[in-house]
C-alpha cells in the first residue's frame, strides 16, 4: 500500500469475544484468548504495511464490573500478551505502550507492563497502544487535574491553556489523533473511548465479531477510509 495515503493511526473498538465464545459454545475466557491472538496478527499486519499507530480499546474502567473470573481471565491474557510481545522474533520492531491507569493492576503486572515499555521504548514499527484499565472521561480528567495543579504550582498560566496543552497531558501525548476508528460486532458507538481524539476521526462499524477480524478485513477497511473526504469542519 501507497504510505502517503494510509491513515497514520488506527483505533479499533475489539468487540465481540464474548458473544464468539457463545457461538462457539466455549467458555468466555477463550473468546478472549482468541481475540489476543486476532490482535497479535493484525498488530503483525499493521506494521508490515505502514501503520504508524494502532491503539485498541482492551479493558475499560467499566470493565471491572464485569465477573471476576472474567475479569481475572483478561489480567491473565494481558501478563500474556506481554510476554509473547518480549519474546516474538517477529515483533520485535513493534514499541509497545499502554493507555491508562495501571496503578489499579497487580503488582506483577504492572512490573511486566513497565518492563514491555522500557524494552521496545526505541523500536521505529508500529507503536501499539493497549488501552487497558482505560476510560475517555477519565483520562480527560486527570489531565484536567495535571494541568490545574501546574497552574496552581505557577508552572502555567490560566492563558497557557490551550487544546494542545491538553492534547499533551493526554495518554496520547506526542502521538497524532486516529485517521480511522474501527468497531467490530456491529455495535454503532464509542463507549467511552479516546472522546478527545476522535474529534475528526473517521468511524467505521463492521458488522464482524473481532475473533473473526482478518488482515483483509483491515485491508478493506483502509480502502474505505480512502475514499472518504476528511474536511476537519472545512468546506
């Protein structure tokens, strides 16, 4: 693919592992075995052709909510990922980093998290951002409290505020907004995900569980981002 015109970040909503685990007729925590795995090979595909960012929505502060086998089962996928990340020959020019509060994690893994990021902190691929114990409401507040405790400190001014000093104390900070958001499972919203930098966002919803997601489903996704006409609130 042409590089000039692929999006340069790509988020993606991975819905879908439960209900593919219902289908199957298997328990939950291997729906989403198998979706850490699809996000294996589409961060191995992402990166083979160009894609400069990959943020996918992991686990939300919502989440906990959610049984504590489960919860526990995507802890479990999580230590995983990590280390098959340190350990994958072929992902070893992939930078990995992760969205969200990850104080609230185990000990361990916050250790195996930090470890993942320190170790790939040079690599020039794809930079995979894991948004885990992750909320957009949230991370905006606690940017909103990371610059009013500057200005308090007199480190700022009141008129130092601007979207780009926002934009800085973002996790996403020194990385560009998404060119494409994809949602699988045919669910039409956002759920609380990057509110801040999807304000020009393309979305596209595909009616596909993300177990089943495939390297020519992103493919077919680009195309279509291609044809799209961003105005970025212009004519």
């Amino acid at each position: 693919m042409e590089e000039e015109i692929l999006p340069k970040h790509i988020a993606i909503i991975m819905d879908g592992n439960r209900r593919w685990a219902k289908e199957q007729g298997i328990e939950i925590r291997l729906g989403h075995k198998e979706g850490a795995e699809t996000l294996k090979k589409i961060a191995k595909y992402a990166n083979k052709i160009g894609i400069k960012y990959l943020t996918v929505y992991a686990f939300s502060t919502e989440n906990w909510k959610r049984t504590k086998e489960e919860v526990g089962a995507l802890m479990g996928l999580l230590q995983m990922y990590v280390a098959d990340f340190l350990n994958d020959k072929e992902l070893e020019n992939i930078k990995i980093n992760v969205l969200g509060d990850i104080s609230k994690l185990d000990s361990g893994l916050q250790k195996s998290i930090r470890k993942a990021i320190d170790k790939t902190k040079d690599y020039t691929g794809l930079t995979l951002n894991i948004a885990f114990n992750y909320g957009g409401r949230d991370e905006i507040t606690s940017a909103v409290k990371n610059i009013a405790l500057k200005a308090q400190n007199k480190e700022i001014k009141i008129e130092d505020i601007n979207e780009e000093l926002i934009s800085n104390n973002l996790y996403t900070a020194n990385q560009p907004d998404p060119d494409l958001l994809i949602r699988t499972s045919g669910e039409e919203r956002i759920s609380n995900f990057l509110l801040w930098q999807l304000a020009y966002t393309e979305f596209l919803f595909i009616n596909k569980l993300w177990p089943d997601f495939s390297e020519k489903d992103l493919d077919e996704a680009i195309e279509e981002y291609k044809k799209r006409n961003r105005k970025f609130g212009g004519k």
